[in-house]
C-alpha cells in the first residue's frame, strides 16, 4: 500500500521545473537602507540636534555647520558599536544566566542565548546590531570622511523565530562636505552647505533557518555557503545633503532646515554569492571552489531609499559651566504634508514628526543629554577630553507600523580618537 | 590601532554588562523597560479597524420590526476579506480588531434576532456551495475543499454568531468566488490564509512559537547541539507541542475549564476554512515528489513556516472530524478494537479530565524527571498527559495515553487503507512541498536518512 501511495503520488503530481539562468533581485520594502554613519550625540538627544550638531556629525546631516562653526576638527578614528533589543534580554534571568556563561567560554550556552535573543526580536523588521569604523577631517570650509558600516537587520515574515532571517548590510562610503557662511554678524548669520556621499553598498539575502539547519546540520560549509551560496545584492549611489542654517542673537539661537539623502537611488546588481561579488571588482581575488553551485548571471535593479525634509531649532545660551543646549526637529516633513490630504490624518500625528533633545556640559568635559523621539525616550552621556571622546546612549525607537506596535531599543558606544569641539 | 580601540570597546560592553548579578539585570532591565512608554500619549490611528467592523456590520440589516436579515455578497465579501488584511501588518490593528470579531454581531440580540442570524448566516454559508459539474483535475479538487469547508461552516454556526463567524463565511465566499471564476487561486487561497489568521482562533495558533528549535534540530539531525543537560527524548518535543496543545485546548473549552460544544463546532469550522485556503494556495503549483525540492522553483508567495504548523493542525483536527462524522464506524470498519468512535465525546472527555495539566504542560514537564517536584496526587495524571501529548508512549492500557496513542494508530491505519482519505493526503503532501519551497525550508527534508524529496518524507512517516 505504501508503494501504491507513492506511485499515485509520483503519477499525480510529478512534473519538471524550468531553472531561472539568472540570480533574481532581492529586496526588502520593509527596510529603509539610506546610509547614515551612527551619531551617538544625535541618537542620546532623541535623534535631533540638526541645528546643533557637531562639525563632523555635520557631514551626514546638516552640513551647513560646516561653515557655520568652520575651524577645524579631525578623526584620526572613530569607532562605534550598536546593540538593539537589550532591555528584553536584561530582564530575562535565563537569557542572562547563558549571556554570563558564554562569557566565561561555555561555547554550549551560545545556542539557547541566540535562541532567546532572535525570539526576543518578533515579527517584522528589527535590528540586531550595527558597527561603525570612521575617519575624517575638516579644514575651514571642506570636510571629507570616509565610513564603513555593518548592520546586521533581522526581518520574519512570521510570528515564530522559525521565520526569523538576518540581514547584513556593508556600505563603505567616502564623503565630501562644503559648507559656507554667508552673512556673520552678532545679530543674524547665514550658513549654507551641502554634502555628497559615494556609497557602495551590500546586502545579502536573508539568512534564515533553510540555510542555519544546513549549516547546523553538517549538510553545508558554513564558509562556503555564506561565501558562494547565498545571494549578495550590491550597488552605489550618490546621496546628497543639503542644509541652511541661520543663527540669531550671536548664534544662540539657531534655526536649520536640510535635504537628506536627495539622489538616494543606488544602481544594484545581484550576485549568487559574496565570493562572486568581490570577483567582480577584481578577477580572481578569491578562488571559486570547484563543488559549490555555478553561478548565476546578476540581474540589474534600482534600490530607492527615501529622501527627507527636516527642519531644527536649537538654542545654546552662553553659559560657560554647563553649556546647555535644548534642541527640537521637525523631521521628514515632506511626508507629513503628503498624509494632510488623507482621510486618516490626525493632528496629533503632527507630533510623530517631533524629536525633542538636551545636553548639559559640565566644563565641556562630561556631557549629559536627554531626549524625545516621536514620543520614545533616550539618555546619553558623553566624556570630551581634547583629543579623544567617548558616547553613549541608549534609547527607544518605534520599528513598527503603529505608534506602540514594536518599540525597540537600542544601547550605543562610540570612542573617538580625535579633535572636535 | 582600529583593532586595539574595537577591542576596548567589547571590552568595555563586556564590563558593563558582566559586573552585575542576574537580579541586578533584572531590576536594570526593568528601569529600562519603564522607558519604552511613549510620552506622547498618542493612540494608534484605528481607522482602519472600525473600517473593517463597518464592512461586516453592513452586511446586517434590522428592520423596524427588529427583524434581522443576512446578505454577503460577493463584492461585500472581497470588501470584508480586504478590510481585514487592511490592519495585518500592525500588531496593535490586529489585536483590536481580533477582539471586536469575537464580539456577537449584534449585542443584546433577542432569541429570534439570534436565531435569524445563525439561520442567516447558514443560508449565507450554503448559498456558496459550487456545482462542480463539468469540473475536473485541481479545480475539482479544490471545490471539493471548499463545498467540504462550505459545509463544515453552514453546520458551525454557534447560536450567537460574532463577527468573527460572519467574516469567516465572507472568506469562504471569496474562494468560492475564485473557483468558479477560474481566477489565480493562489492569490485568493493567501489573501483567505491571511484574513483567517486575524478572524479565527485557530489562525492564531503558532505551533513553531517558543519551540526549542535548537534542541529540535539537534534531534532531528542526531547531533546534540542543546545543552548537556537538556536530556534528549520526548522533552525536547514537548516545548513545541505543549504550547500548541494550550492553545487547542482554550480554543474548545470555556471559562470554567470545560469542554465547551459550541467552541468546538467553531473550532472545526475554522479548521475547514484554513485547509481549504491553503490547498488552494497549493492547488496552483507542481511539485515534484521525486525530485529533491530545493532543486525546484515556484513563483514565492511569502509563505513562511508557521504555516505549515497552522496547516497540519487545521488538516488533522478537519479529518478526524469528517470520519468520525461520516459515520462511527469509519473507525471500527478500520479497528474494531479502537477505543472511542466519536472525535468530539473523545476530545471532551479527555480535555475536561486533563485541563489544569494541559494547559500547564509547557511549565510542568521539566517536573517529570523528578516525581517528588510534583505532589503524588497530580504526577500520575501529568505523566499521562505528557504521554497523551508524546503520542502514546505510555503502555498502562488504563492510562488515557494509550487510548490516543490506539486513536491516532486507528488514523494512520485509515490513511493507509481509507480510499477517502488519500486524496487528503496528496493535498497535505501538496501543501507541506509549496509551504516548504516557498518559506524556504527545504532543507528539512534532507536531515537524518531523508533525501531531500516529498516521496522521502512520505517514506519516512510510513515507517
């Protein structure tokens, strides 16, 4: 009988399958991939501060502070890493029992604790980590930084940690700020600039649990399906920011308005594999092993990522002791005017698009900042020697659809080694 | 010198984090947690929502007499299925709006009001059925699906229909609609799944949530990648099918803890609606059960895993009703000696005998390695409930595990050797290679001995 069933079943049902000859182009809709460094200034003070910010931040998000401060500042290197969903896993006394083990090197407790923590991120996209390497200069007007970042998204299409896939993402980016300060007087000044980023950038498609039962299960070479068999999409663009900053009573008072990410379209193609990806720059660069599945033809595409009006007012009275700085943004505004016309609109929502931030210095050494984003708080502090600095902050975001839907956290440290004040 | 500060860095997380106790994490991730509010106070726009609630109420009409009448037709029922979809992407949509379905569609209905819409809605139900003269291959297939859903939903009406029910009614007649129309069944069949998923109790079950997927994967594979003392056995399987199980059982029972009838007629109803969704989804591919499936390409819908779990649930709770409705002696035709005929008295028995120890199972089964963590009144009923769950491994012919475990060998002998219940079977084959291919899980059919094949997974169950 089992027989019979498995040839009806054959009969019934068996047919032949036409191979695609090329690698199809992945995207995710749910993640927004424009490129930005991590500022953790920014992010302690609610993500706002665009009238604010410091000359270097300046370059990836007003980079009329680039002539409105002038001077000069440098990065010999600064580096900054990102965890995100870490109050879950805080509370959670067993996840933190594995976390301690793990530390001490009980390589055993790395599975229960990854378990934990990919069921810890739910349904939807979130983020798991992001890691920032970055240099820059500023002289007088021009500045240029050049940044490399991971992060590592995580999307699940599901409820369970069964659908749950990881998505790392590479940009290596080279940026050229100019800003210029027009008018400079003690009552009204007017600055103006404008940056452009060069981005290549690389995502793979996400790794999920066909790809980690494989692995896990000895059926396929971690290296060689990362490195070979699983798709890679990568591509550039040239995004650009613009800003204008008028400063009042002696730049106490400062009002900005920026364009972010205006020509964020990147030319993508896909790849079979990483391995293929970097072949493509440079033939040859690493061997293609003999057993791994051919390669496919890349398919072109175009990776649009969205583009922002941003409007900030920050007010820094001069006092030397503790150096306040209150900040408010109006953020991605152009959206905002597009939802007036829609039955949905509220004008509470008004406030979604409001980012609220402090910072006391005491001496211009030890900084304390506090902030608002779209109603989810952040904290942050700050240590300013002369030539090094170091961040941090930890805050909530909302990742979801809803206000309320899925906030998430995030917890930041950045060092610094360099010269910006 | 990069490498020397990212090592300062890690080092100085590791610090942070490593120099507290676990209680202390505790209480910092409370003052973590007590941040996540949003000061703002603004509640989530739900338009959205009472969109949804509006489209199945105006479906309902009272006249001035009081007299209630039912009429979905087919462009309200598209509207219904699509307003539901509307909020799937907002957990906080979803939710408000999965509570207002549970609500009666009229609150205060009199005893005439109600009974006009069950009858109604019935009427409704059955106005749906399709002739399947002249139709032959998969679209014959899947109006039988869909007439046997029809069916199960028309004898399913609970005396007080919620909106739930009415939506429901709405969804089966989109697919209806969809066959008779010959349109593209599989967008019809996923926007059925995904409007099930938020009107349905059992669309919510998630077999594959909070499952010890490490330990399953080692168990599969016969590599221990759980910890040492994660003891391997039937424990690492009762994570998964523990919580499932809870989640069954609260579908049946009512607030005092029992077996409720007219939960489970809806439960079955549900059942119905969500397998024929998916076999019409599946109905639209060629899968090759001989070929390895990862070697085989569909045009992806976004299937994820969890629906398989959903699936397999809705086919084996479907099933065992209709044979067991069918006739009783289904089962004794099959085994004479098989211990109950009837699906439901068998459910309701064992459910109202074994609920506290149910629903507690997922907390409870790390207590069976030792009987003195359990008082000596309760351990005997937990070991026959982890037994019943663990698919009768018990061989106390007295203990309730055993009569499931003769239950579900009845099963397997009826799908064996019942001619009615192999066309089900292709169409669960059917289904778990499309859910497999298009959420990308193919290679589950390659662990242990398996080849990679749908004829290697069928070959493996047969043993």
């Amino acid at each position: 009988m089992k027989k019979t069933i498995i040839t009806i079943l054959m009969v019934l049902v068996a047919c032949t399958f036409v191979f695609a000859d090329k690698e199809p182009a992945v995207e995710y809709k749910d993640i927004n991939f424009a490129f930005q460094p991590t500022l953790s200034r920014y992010d302690a003070m609610g993500q706002s501060g665009l009238a604010s910010t410091t000359r270097m931040d300046s370059f990836y998000t007003n980079p009329s502070i680039n002539g409105f401060k002038g001077g000069f500042a440098i990065r010999v290197v600064d580096v900054s890493a990102t965890f995100y969903n870490i109050q879950k896993l805080v509370s959670d006394k067993e996840a933190m029992a594995n976390f301690n083990a793990l530390i001490k090197g009980d390589s055993q407790a790395a599975v229960p604790f990854a378990t934990k923590y990919l069921e810890n991120l739910g349904s939807g996209r979130n983020m798991i980590a992001k890691f920032d390497l970055g240099v820059g200069l500023k002289i007088g007007i021009l500045g240029f930084g050049t940044n490399v970042q991971v992060k590592l998204h995580a999307l699940n299409k599901g409820t369970s940690v069964a659908s749950q896939s990881i998505i790392p993402e590479v940009n290596v980016a080279q940026t050229v700020a100019l800003g210029l300060k027009f008018l400079d007087s003690d009552v009204l000044s007017l600055s103006a600039g404008v940056s452009v980023h060069g981005v290549y950038k690389a995502y793979f498609k996400g790794i999920g649990g066909n790809k980690i039962i494989s692995m896990v299960s000895g059926e396929s070479d971690p290296q060689k399906t990362l490195l070979w068999d699983t798709p890679v999409m990568g591509g550039y663009a040239l995004p650009v920011d613009v800003g204008v900053t008028i400063g009042l009573v002696k730049d106490q008072l400062t009002i900005s308005a920026t364009v972010n990410n205006l020509n964020g379209k990147y030319k993508m193609k896909s790849y079979s594999g990483a391995g293929y990806l970097v072949n493509s720059f440079s033939e040859g660069a690493i061997k293609v092993p003999e057993d791994v599945p051919e390669k496919k033809d890349s398919t072109d595409f175009e990776l649009e990522t969205p583009w922002t009006l941003n409007f900030g007012v920050a007010f820094a009275p001069d006092i030397s002791v503790i150096q306040p700085v209150v900040t408010a943004d109006l953020i991605d505004m152009y959206q905002l005017v597009k939802s007036f016309n829609k039955d949905t609109f509220r004008a509470s929502d008004l406030l979604l698009h409001l980012n609220l931030g402090a910072e006391l210095g005491l001496l211009n050494i030890v900084k304390v900042r506090a902030g608002v984003n779209r109603g989810f708080m952040s904290v942050g502090a700050g240590i300013w020697l002369p030539f090094a600095q170091i961040d941090a902050s930890y805050g909530w975001q909302e990742f979801g659809v809803e206000l309320g839907d899925k906030p998430v956290d995030a917890l930041t440290v950045k060092v610094t080694l360099g010269y910006d004040k | 010198m990069k490498k020397i500060l990212f090592g300062l860095l890690v080092v100085a997380l590791l610090l942070c984090v490593t120099a507290c106790s676990e209680d202390q994490y505790a209480k910092l991730g409370e003052l973590m947690g007590k941040m996540s509010g949003n000061v703002y106070g603004i509640k989530p726009n739900m338009q959205d929502v009472d969109a949804a609630n509006e489209k199945v109420e105006d479906t309902v009409k009272t006249d001035k007499s009081g007299k209630v009448t039912v009429e979905i037709k087919s462009e309200d029922a598209k509207a219904i299925v699509d307003s539901v979809i509307a909020v799937q992407d907002s957990t906080t949509k979803t939710e408000a709006l999965q509570e207002s379905l549970n609500e009666p569609i009229i609150k205060d209905a009199t005893p005439e009001q109600k009974t006009a819409l069950r009858d109604g809605l019935k009427e409704q139900a059955e106005d749906c059925r399709i002739d399947t003269s002249g139709y032959t291959g998969a679209r014959l297939e899947i109006a039988k699906a869909v007439n046997q859903a029809i069916d199960a939903v028309a004898d399913g009406i609970s005396a007080d229909p919620t909106k739930g029910e009415l939506a429901t009614v709405a969804v089966l007649k989109t697919l209806a609609d969809a066959v008779v129309g010959g349109v593209e069944y599989a967008d019809a069949g996923l926007a059925a799944v995904s409007a099930l998923k938020i009107t349905t109790d059992v669309g919510k079950i998630d077999v594959f949530a909070n499952a010890d997927i490490s330990a399953l994967i080692g168990k599969l594979t016969g590599k221990d990648i759980a910890r040492d003392d994660d003891d391997p056995g039937i424990k690492d399987y009762l994570p998964i099918m523990s919580k499932s199980a809870t989640e069954v059982i609260k579908c049946i029972t009512n607030s005092e803890k029992k077996f409720d009838e007219a939960k489970y007629a809806r439960f079955i109803l549900e059942c119905n609606a969500i397998k024929a969704s998916y076999e019409m989804i599946a109905r639209s591919y060629d899968i090759s059960f001989t070929e390895r499936l990862d070697k085989q390409t569909i045009n992806g819908k976004g299937l994820v895993i969890e629906e398989l779990g959903r699936y397999v649930i809705a086919a084996v709770f479907t099933e065992l009703d209709r044979i067991s409705k069918a006739g009783e002696a289904i089962w004794k035709s099959i085994d004479p000696t098989a211990p109950v005929n009837n699906l439901m008295t068998f459910i309701g028995t064992y459910v109202d005998a074994n609920y506290d120890n149910l629903t507690d199972l997922a907390d409870n089964y790390d207590k069976l390695d030792d009987p003195t963590k359990v008082s000596s009144e309760s351990y005997p009923a937990l070991q026959s409930a982890v037994a019943a769950l663990a698919f009768g491994i018990g061989d106390d012919p007295t203990a309730i595990g055993y009569d499931f475990s003769r239950l579900l060998d009845s099963f397997k002998k009826a799908l064996k050797d019942s001619g009615s219940l192999q066309p089900t079977a292709i169409a669960a084959f059917q289904v778990t290679g499309v859910i497999l291919l298009d959420s990308e899980y193919t290679s589950l059919l390659s662990l242990g001995d398996m080849d990679g094949t749908l004829a290697g997974l069928l070959k493996k169950i047969s043993e």
